[in-house]
C-alpha cells in the first residue's frame, strides 16, 4: 500500500490548522518526528490534535521525518476503522521541543499492552569510519542483556530504556538474551552498519507469545570529514538501502513550506529477513 508524501503533509497541516495564511506568517519553532510502529497485531490509524493523520498504519512501518511545532500535541492511536469516538489504545502527550529530533514509538509495554514512547534521537557527529548503533527496549520481556561481536552491549536493558555505543562502520554481530540467561531470545543477527549513521534497533513484540524481534530505523547525515584520506583504499559504502544477511541483520509544522517536505510511510527493516528500506 503506498501512501503519497503530500498525503500525509495535508492531514498534518490540517490537524495544525495551517494553510496559506499561516504560510505567511513568521517561521514557527520546529522540532523533527518520526513514528515508528513496533506493535505488532495493531492495524492503526492515528490522531494527531484531534485529526486523523495516518489511516491503516500497519506494524514495523515509520513514516519519514515530518516537522511538528514546538510544543505538546495529542497522539491517539486507535485500531484501524474503529472511528475518533472510540477509546484510543493510546492517548499521549507528545511534547515537541524547538530544534529537537525524535522518535515517537508505537510498542508494547512491559504488561503487553499497547504504549507510546518518545526517544531524542542523538545527531552528534561520529567519527570518521564510525556508525552511531543505539538498541532500545521496547517489547513486552523482563530486562535482556546486548551483546555486540560477542562482547557485552548493555546489562539489564528494561522496557523503554535504551544504549548507545560509536562502532565501526561494518557489519556487527547482534545477540539479545533475558538478563544472567545462556540461551539468546532471538536468533544472532548480523547488522550492517554504514559510516556517518545512527543505526536504532528496536526489539519489540513479546517474550511470552515467543514474537520477539528486531526492527531498525536509519539516521543519516552523521558524519565528518577525516583529517586525512589514505590512499589505495576503496572506502566502505555510503548507501544506507542495504539487504540484510538472515545467516548472521527507515529509510508539519505551521508553513506550507515545510508541510511540503513532509513524509510518505516507509517501510522500517525486519532485521533477519531479505526487506530493503524501500518506500511503499
């Protein structure tokens, strides 16, 4: 199902009450949204400020970065059809800070029930050859311990808490086990991470139901130009549209202007199976 960029810019603008008169209007303080759905089960549509914005948003699906003003605003996110007078499965704030970049996340709580999380993407530089790999709980399972080229991660990670490590830009071997356990909750992955990113792994779905999983949103733009450039060296690839290897592992605000450079749904990578960071 393809949603159209502008499809989204237009409920969003909407939803904020802009249109060509506020176009005129001084610039109004932004910050930076992306809504990832990790819940998995729920077909949603989703509300922002009262209107719908988002219609038959599916699980491990994101939209692209939108723009949102300052301030708080009202997410509700209900099933698919259900209509705007009916109990939301989630009714948040989602408060928007000036020149902030970040994730509102669709997930499951630590009981199973559906919940909305906002984590402040980190968009410091990294390093010359480096990748940004940050890994966050948001699946319904007890604390679980990370390791990463079999070397620990992160100890006793719980639900929605998150860890963040500069690593080099190649592919990384990704282990998730309950906290002190031997045997791994999900299969070892493989993640290919690419220079000048922020990669974020998502373990979502629910330990009980035995539906845990991976999903992964990329963050470009993160890099920085070496002080020096060795020759004779073919350089690691810039394309963050990588497959991933199943064996070892996403692409509003008041002014028209802005509502233009707003997203179409992208699908987010299921880490351990052959999906690109294509648009739908």
């Amino acid at each position: 199902m393809r949603k159209g960029a502008l499809g989204l810019a237009v409920a969003v603008a909407v939803a904020l009450g802009a249109g060509p008169a506020a176009a005129q209007e001084a610039p109004t303080a932004t910050g930076t949204v992306t809504i990832v759905h990790g819940f998995r089960g729920l077909v949603a549509d989703v509300y922002l400020d009262g209107t719908k914005i988002l219609e038959s948003f599916e699980p491990e699906r994101s939209t692209d970065p939108v723009q949102l003003p300052a301030g708080d605003h009202r997410v509700e996110v209900r099933e698919a059809g259900a209509g705007g007078g009916t109990v939301a499965a989630v009714d948040d704030t989602l408060s928007v800070p000036a020149g902030a970049n970040l994730s509102a996340v669709v997930h499951t709580s630590p009981a199973g029930d559906a919940t909305m999380t906002v984590f402040s993407n980190d968009l410091n530089k990294v390093a010359p050859g480096t990748s940004r790999l940050v890994v966050r709980h948001a699946a319904s399972a007890e604390a679980v311990d990370v390791n990463v080229d079999g070397a620990p991660l992160v100890a006793g990670l719980r639900n929605p808490d998150q860890s963040a490590r500069e690593l080099p830009a190649v592919s990384h071997r990704i282990e998730v086990r309950g906290a002190g356990a031997a045997e791994p909750l999900v299969p070892v992955t493989d993640v290919p991470l690419q220079e000048g990113t922020a990669q974020y792994l998502y373990l979502i779905g629910a330990a009980e139901e035995e539906t845990l999983g991976w999903i992964t949103q990329t963050v470009g733009g993160l890099g920085t130009v070496p002080a020096a450039v060795n020759t004779g060296n073919s350089g690691l690839a810039t394309d963050p549209v990588t497959p991933l290897d199943p064996t070892g592992p996403f692409g509003a605000g008041a002014s028209a202007a802005l509502l233009v450079l707003a997203s179409a749904l992208v699908v987010v990578t299921t880490l351990g199976s052959r999906l690109l960071l294509a648009r739908r």
